[in-house]
C-alpha cells in the first residue's frame, strides 16, 4: 500500500478507463499504470462500512476543466465539466440528449435550471470513480435525479442501501415514489402487523396511495380473520374443558367416607361434606390453572 496522498491522480477519464479494467480500486497499481496529473481531484471525508475509522477518498473535481469534458452542465450558475460518454453510458435520458435531434446535441452547455448544485454532484460521484457509496446522507439526493434520468444502477444501489434499514410508512412512501419493489414489499409487511389506530397517527400515513392501503388493509383483514378462528377454536375447547370441571362437580360423588360409609355424598355426615369442600377446592385449582395456561386473546 502506498500513501494516497503521494499517488498521482490521474484525469476523470482515465479514472473510467482503470475503474473499467478493474485496475482502480484504491488501492496502490503498477507504476506503469500511473497518469500524470491531468485533472484536479478534490479529497472528502468519508467513514467506510460505518467504523470509525475515516479515510480520505479522491473524488473528481467538476468545477476544473479536463481536456477532454465534452460537455459543461450549468447548475446555480456553477459549471460542471463533465463527458457525454460517460453521462450517456449510465443514463438513457443523457444519451438521447447527446444523440437524438434534441437541441442540446449540439450544445457545449447545458442548463438544468431546477437542480441543486450538491446533489448533483453526488449523482456524478455515483457515476465517476472511485463510485461514491450510497449512505443517509446522499440517498434522498440521489433517488430524484437517479429516477429523472433513469439511472437504474444506482437507484437499484438506493434500494439495497434502504432495505438495509427496518421498515417504515416513511420508507414505503420512498418506495412508491420511486417504484421500489423490494423496499415496497417489505414495508407493507411491516404496516400489517400495526394496528389501523397506530397506522393512521403515522405521520406518513396520508401519503399512501390507495392502491398499497388497500394491500396493507387486506393483509390485515386476512390476519385478523385467521386470529379470529384460532381464538373461536381455542374458545370452544376451553369452554368445554370448564364446563367438564363444573360436571365433576355437578355429579356429586365423592371418596368413600369411613365415618358414615356411604359412596356417595350424605349430606347429613359432616366428613363427607369437608371431603366435598376439599373436592370443590382441587377443582377450583384446576380451572384455574388450565384457564391461565389457555389464554383467549
Ligand atoms: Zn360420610
């Protein structure tokens, strides 16, 4: 490993090249692979896999013309320079721009008059090596853009990044405005097992479309019915278990009594009314022991 900060850095498109032939990893290459200094890098902060341990990564600066940027995007009056190639390789939308009959083909400058300076620039670090990670802190830049433009890679890269997170009435409404499946899936089955009160003081709750509430309401029907049959089957055998307690009772016979002989309960002999009482007792024991081990929800 040798020290990033004394490793050239080589031109945004040769940055693609090496990052292309597996050669651009961040981690140190044969010294016949090295540019010279051709563009200027600009370094950032970043905490890799969330330890703490930060390190510093070399992202492209846009903001310095390279000899070869085809093309300068002009956002909050700032110039990015960047390549058709490379902006028409991940995106559609850039690609029709740069090849159709669009008047930006001919252009050398562009405007995108309703974008944020920040958030692009994190787009085109997700499309630049080194590949910037997605992470809180970009994700809600990046889905709008990634959606615009059709970037499919990293919008899939937003989905894996939010499925990483539990599910929420927050994110299932990220998942249906972006048309994120696996997100969308997994957050309705979280909204089902959450009671309809709980639900609706969601702050998110308004935000639902119909169509997922219907899903979510469904499932929850569905889950309600199923407790509801286990509950009247669990009920039913209960009662019956009880109502044998009472039958034992009922039936009235008792121990054979040494005092007054009898088989069955003499109401006249008081030793076998005190056998009955302690009869009633062990019954009563018994009830209430099967009650509290068959709960009825
Ligand atoms: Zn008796």
């Amino acid at each position: 490993m040798e020290d990033s900060s004394s490793r050239p850095s080589s031109s945004i498109l040769e940055r693609v090249r090496l990052f292309a032939s597996g050669k651009c990893s961040g981690e140190s290459h044969d010294s016949a692979e090295r540019i010279e200094i051709t563009s200027n890098t600009k370094k950032a902060d970043v905490l890799q896999n969330g330890d703490q341990a930060s390190m510093e990564v070399d992202y492209p600066d846009f903001t310095v013309q390279d000899e070869l940027s085809s093309v300068t995007l002009i956002i909050e009056s700032h110039k990015l320079y960047v390549h058709r190639e490379v902006l028409a390789a991940w995106s559609p939308v850039f690609k029709a721009m740069f090849t159709r009959d669009f008047k930006e083909k001919e252009m050398s400058e562009i405007e995108l008059p309703d974008k944020k300076l920040d958030d692009f620039v994190e787009l085109l670090y997700c499309m630049y090596p080194p590949i910037k990670s997605v992470s809180d802190s970009n994700v809600h830049q990046l889905l709008p853009l990634a959606e615009e433009y059709q970037i499919l890679e990293v919008k899939k890269k937003c989905e894996e990044f939010l499925l990483t997170k539990p599910g929420s009435i927050e994110l299932l409404v990220t998942a249906q405005a972006y048309g994120l499946q696996n997100l969308l899936t997994k957050c309705i089955q979280h909204a089902r097992y959450r009671t309809f009160a709980d639900l609706q003081k969601d702050p998110f709750y308004k935000k639902l479309e119909m169509g997922n509430l219907i899903r979510i309401l469904e499932l929850r029907v569905l889950d309600l019915e199923t407790s509801m049959e286990q509950n009247k089957k669990a009920a039913n055998e209960r009662e019956l278990k009880l109502y044998g307690f009472l039958n034992d009772l009922a039936t009235g016979y008792g121990y054979f009594c040494s005092e007054c002989k009898s088989r069955r309960v003499n109401d006249t002999c008081f030793n076998c009314l005190k056998m009955f009482r302690e009869k009633v007792k062990t019954k009563f024991e018994e009830a209430k022991a099967y009650r509290s081990s068959h709960p009825c929800y």
